[in-house]
C-alpha cells in the first residue's frame, strides 16, 4: 500500500485532462482513479486554454461543462483551469492534494514538477499506456516540437520499432519535426542511416549544447535510456507514450507559461520603445499616430492588446523624413540601446519588407519576425522587438493613375523578395492560386539579379509620385503588406491627433480613430476576437505569418 494511503485511500486526488462530458463512461481508467480517493478532483480547461489547443471549432462551455461531470457522481470537485493554473505547482497551492496522476513524463519541466510534489510529500503516479497509442495529428507531442525554436533540433534516441513510429507518425507532418539525427548505443548502426536519418554514437550529444536539443525516447521501455541521457547532460526530452487527454494540458501549461514570459518582456520592451519614440517626436515637433492593433490597444486597453506583440506607428512623409535624418544620428549603430534601420540596411543585400524600424538592443526575444532574411542579413535584428514606422504618402486622385501606380510597386515589392535567404511559397497558397505563385517564382528569380538599392529606390519613386499634390485628400502607407498598399485613407481621419494613456506613457492616435480603425477594416473591434487567435502573432512558434 502506497504511504500516503490512509485507510486504503489517498484523502484528495488530482487528475486534469480535457474529457469530454457527454462520453465520460468511456474514461474507466479515471473512474478507477477517483475510487482510489476520498475525495477526487478533476481538472478541466477553461475556453481560451481548449480553443488554443483545439481551435473554435468545438463548441464548448467549461461551466456546461463542469456541471454535466459533476452529475456523474464520480468527483468531489470539477475546477475549471486557466492557463496559469494548468501547472501542478499552482493547482497544488490550490487545491493541496496528496496524490496526482499524471499523463506523461514531459522532459525536464516534469523532474521540477516531481521533485516539488515529492517535497511536499505528495504521490505522483503515472497514468502512461504501457505502450504508444497512434492519435490522429500526432497528439499532445506535437506541441513541444512546434515549440523548438529556429536554432533547436529534434534528436531521436534509439532506432528501433519506436524509432519507425515517430518517422511514420510525425516526421511525414512537415520540416520541423524531421530530427537532425538518431543516436543508437548498437555500434554496428553508427555512422549509418535509417530512413534518411543519420545513426550517430550517443557521445555526440556532449558536443551540444544542450537548450538547443529536445531528443525524443524511442523505445516503449526507457528506464535506462533516460538515465543514460542524464550522464551525458541536461537535456530536454520527451516519450512516445502519453495518455493524451491529460500531456494535452501538461504540455500545455509549459507552452503558455512561456508565452506569458514572453508578452511580459515584450510588452516592457515596446513601452519603453514608445516612450523613446514620443520624447523624441514630442522634442521634434514630428506628427505621428499609433494605427492598427496597437491602436485597438490603446482605445480599449489603454495599453497594448494583452496577448499583442508589436506596435505600429504611422508618420506623414514629410515628418518621416525629419525623424530619419535625427534617427540615423540619435539610433545610431554607436547606441546601445536603440538603433534605427531604414528596410534596405538590413546589410548582406537582405530584403524582407518595406517597413522602416527601431529597434531594442539590450535584449532578444524568440520572435519570428526575420526568419525570412535569417542567415543573410547581417544587421544584429534576430529575435529583437522594435517598432513598425508606416510611411504615409498622397494618394493619386485618379483611381487608374493609382492602381497603375499600386500595381508598378507590387511588381518591384516581388522583384526585392528576390533578396530574401528563402521563400515558402506554401504559406501564399491560401491567398493566390498556383498561377501566380508560379509567377511569384519567376519575378523573384529576376530580383536576385537587380541590386536592392536600385528597387528600393524606383519603390520608393512609385510611392511619393502624388506628394506633388498639396490638396490630396487620401493617404496611403507604402511600408505596409503589399496586398494592401492600395488602400487609402482619408487625412481627416489623422488631424493634429489625440493624446491618450497607453500603459504608464502617453502617445498620439488619429483624432478621429473611430473612422480610421473601420478604414483599416478593424470592425467591431471593441469586441474581443475568438479565442484561438488571442496570442501574440511575432512570436516564434505562431501560426500567424506576414507577407
């Protein structure tokens, strides 16, 4: 009988997973669980945590949801998780229990959970199947693979049946689950390969670093394997089995708990990005207004949208022009906690957008941002937060003047991704049929061969051709995604602007920022989004991607 039993049961058990409510009495092996308890107490996630992991396409209400498990008589308690609360650390601050179940072993964040409910004397007990149970899409392991970063690789240990499962499994779902090697302790297999996997020798693994590996247990017995990979260093890791309705959470809770690390650095850092940007605006006498999301933030947030991380700023040409002159001087290289880029410096003759920049320098934070140029640009960008500068210009009056104009900056836009370091054409196949991408391919093959400079410069000609105009009344912003830079927006909407509280600063939005945000197709936009798209869209491992 296990020590913390009294009487033959634990006094509060706790198990967490995302069940469903209608077909509870499939679950026996958790009915089984809670009789083992005088009191059990099940998990369940809130809405945003099961939209993040699932989507919005299940219709769910976790109080509907409580209140149906609840009348099955099983639980003494359902609670209903945030994302913070999905740690066992915090659940147990909540709820002290003496016993939890667990889903699967979910690498170095599992020994701290163990080590801290063993302290506490607290019963920490698998719920693994004995062997790997196949889950359409790949399960809950498929969330610390699309968490490695740019810089991590996959490494398999072992080659055998499990070794076959993962390749049949998970690596035929894309590029970043291919591992970059197997090791194997059978000598006979070293510096052979396997499906296209190199074999390799296990003491590889201490030439790495070990932040820059998750190796992946392939064996349904790996007791041994995983002490073996201790004595060669701190490694992440995970397994092939897990009881995927409970390591969805599990996995889970590391992935969010690092997203909020993130948005709280980021968001300082933009703030204090801002408050730079202002002063020197303010000092200069320089127009410029917050637009887009971030203006989304400031009107209904008062501060950046909670899960937003960047902040868009729209300045009229002629203010830009003044700010470049003092930035290249004021956010020089020289500094070292600002820097200013125009978007053809990115050095290496790197193109990723059109988007003048400025940018922190103290820190980087996982972004994806320039991923695209990631390799080639020579400018120290990677993984920094900056600021997005939207040029604004005149608009042609003549709408076939403008499109002419529109459609000729498209045109050199393709020509400079030329310059890019890679191109995935299969993220615009959503956007445009397989006809322009193959059109895309050719422009950008010509690109490759006509100097950066000398497109940027004919853009840039393109974009102020209406700046003659003193009586235009439309804008449009050259530096934005090129599927939109046609649209305009009247100067009205703009004005002096207004000064408003964001965070713990002030800044300058579009006196009439009603009209502007329904201009920018921001409707309704005092209403929250669906839950599956609240999370930061810079970030590495998101699914949001920019032209």
């Amino acid at each position: 009988m296990d020590s913390g039993m009294e009487n033959g049961k634990y006094k509060i058990g706790y198990c967490m997973g995302v069940f469903s409510a209608e077909h509870i009495e499939m679950y026996g092996w958790l009915k089984k669980q809670a009789k083992l308890c005088d009191k059990f107490i099940l998990g369940i996630p809130d809405e945003w945590v099961r939209a993040r992991i699932f989507g919005d396409t299940r219709p769910y209400n976790a109080e509907k949801a409580k209140i149906s498990l609840m009348n099955r008589g099983w639980f003494y308690d359902v609670v209903i998780l945030d994302a913070e609360h999905l740690s066992y650390k915090k659940i147990y601050e909540k709820l002290q229990f003496d016993v939890c179940f667990y889903g699967t072993e979910y690498g170095l964040t599992f020994e701290e959970d163990k080590l801290f409910l063993m302290e506490r004397g607290v019963s920490f007990i698998s719920l693994m199947p004995e062997k790997h149970i196949k889950i359409t899409g790949g399960g809950s392991l498929r969330l610390p693979i699309e968490d490695l970063q740019k810089n991590q690789k996959i490494i398999l240990f072992g080659t055998g049946i499990y070794f076959d499962i993962y390749i049949n499994e998970y690596a035929i779902l894309g590029e970043r689950y291919l591992p970059a090697y197997a090791i194997d302790n059978d000598s006979a297999k070293w510096n052979t390969e396997k499906n296209g996997v190199k074999i390799m020798e296990p003491s590889v693994l201490l030439k790495e670093k070990a932040e820059d590996i998750l190796v992946v247990i392939c064996s349904k017995n790996y007791g041994d394997m995983l002490k073996q990979l201790r004595g060669l260093g701190k490694f992440n890791y995970r397994t092939l089995r897990f009881a995927n309705e409970i390591s969805l959470l599990e996995e889970f809770a590391i992935t969010s708990a690092e997203e909020r690390v993130y948005l709280k650095k980021s968001h300082d850092i933009l703030v204090t990005l801002m408050d730079e940007f202002d002063k020197v605006c303010r000092e200069n006498h320089l127009h410029y207004y917050i637009i887009c999301g971030s203006l989304i933030g400031v009107i209904r947030h008062k501060d950046l949208i909670p899960w937003d991380d960047d902040i868009d700023l729209a300045m009229p040409r002629e203010d830009f022009k003044k700010l470049r002159k003092i930035a290249k001087k004021k956010w020089s290289k020289k500094n070292d906690t600002f820097m200013y880029l125009d978007y053809d410096d990115l050095g290496g003759g790197a193109f990723l957008d059109c988007m003048p920049r400025l940018f922190y320098m103290k820190e980087s934070l996982p972004t994806k941002c320039f991923d695209k140029v990631y390799g080639k640009a020579t400018a120290d960008v990677d993984n920094r937060m900056f600021l997005d500068i939207y040029v604004m210009d005149n608009a042609h009056e003549n709408e076939r003047v403008h499109m002419f104009t529109i459609n000729m900056m498209k045109g050199i836009y393709n020509l400079c991704m030329g310059h890019r370091a890679n191109i995935n054409y299969n993220e615009y196949k959503a956007i445009v049929p397989d006809s322009t991408i193959r059109l895309m391919k050719a422009i950008h093959t010509i690109g490759k061969f006509l100097p950066l400079k000398f497109l940027t410069f004919w853009y840039d000609l393109l974009a102020q051709s209406a700046n003659h105009n003193k009586r235009c009344r439309d804008y449009i912003m050259s530096s934005c995604a090129i599927r939109c830079i046609e649209l305009k927006y009247p100067k009205e909407h703009f004005g002096e602007g207004l000064r408003l509280p964001f965070a713990d600063i002030e800044v300058m939005v579009p006196s009439n920022y009603d009209e502007q945000l329904k201009a920018m197709r921001y409707n309704n936009y005092m209403e929250f989004p669906r839950m599956s798209v609240r999370k930061p869209s810079h970030y590495f491992n998101s699914d949001i991607e920019i032209w």
